[in-house]
C-alpha cells in the first residue's frame, strides 16, 4: 500500500465500501431462513438446498435442484420453487414412516442493511 504524501491512509480506504466488502452465507440446522448477501454469486453462488437421504446437496439453479430431486424420487418436476416444494411434500406424505424426510431451502439474497436490522 501506498501510503506517500498525499496518497490515502489505510483507514480512509478501509472506509470506502468499494474497497473492501464481506460476503457470507449463513444457515443453521434450526432457522428458517438460509441467507446471503453475494448477489452475484462470486463466493457463494447455491442458491438451493435438496436434503435428501444420505446428503446435503446445494445447487445455483432451480433447474439443477428440481433434476436432482427429480432423479432421485423418479418422478419428473418442472423448473420452479412451487413444483420442487411439492414434490417434496408428496415424498414425504407417501413415505410417512420413513425415519427421515426430503427438505428443500431456498438461500435468500439480502442486503448488508437487511443483515444489521436482522441483529438489532
């Protein structure tokens, strides 16, 4: 770092947001929300989540979590966040006496405002 006559301080650079940002992703076993503030997908790209017996698969598109999902129950599901939670659904009310169930999450994109009023 530059940090000559007139060149800017590392705090005055650390304060610019275009100069320095933190990305995360955060989800727990207990939440109902699994969230992100990286829009763009550059860290944290999976936007979808197919827990079904034996893992935990994450996914960047609908399309690539309603295929898993699909593949796995062996019944075909359209393109879309409704036909992925139904399918779910209908797994887990034909199986009800499996130990385990089929669940499906879908990471929201927040901003880093939304993530502060989250802690306040």
């Amino acid at each position: 770092m530059d940090f000559s006559a007139g060149s800017p301080t590392f705090v005055e650079k650390m304060s610019n947001p275009a100069f320095m940002s933190v990305c995360f992703e955060g989800e727990g076993d207990d939440w109902d929300a699994y969230l992100t503030n990286d829009a763009e997908g550059k860290y944290f790209s999976s936007r979808y989540i197919v827990d079904c017996e034996p893992d935990i698969e994450y996914f960047d598109t609908i399309e690539e979590a309603c295929d898993h999902l699909s593949a796995y129950i062996g019944k075909p599901i359209n393109a879309s966040w409704q036909a992925l939670n139904e399918a779910a659904d209908e797994w887990n009310d034909e199986h009800p006496d499996s130990d385990w169930s089929i669940n499906v999450k879908q990471i929201e994109v927040i901003s880093d405002d939304e993530m502060c009023s989250l802690t306040d």
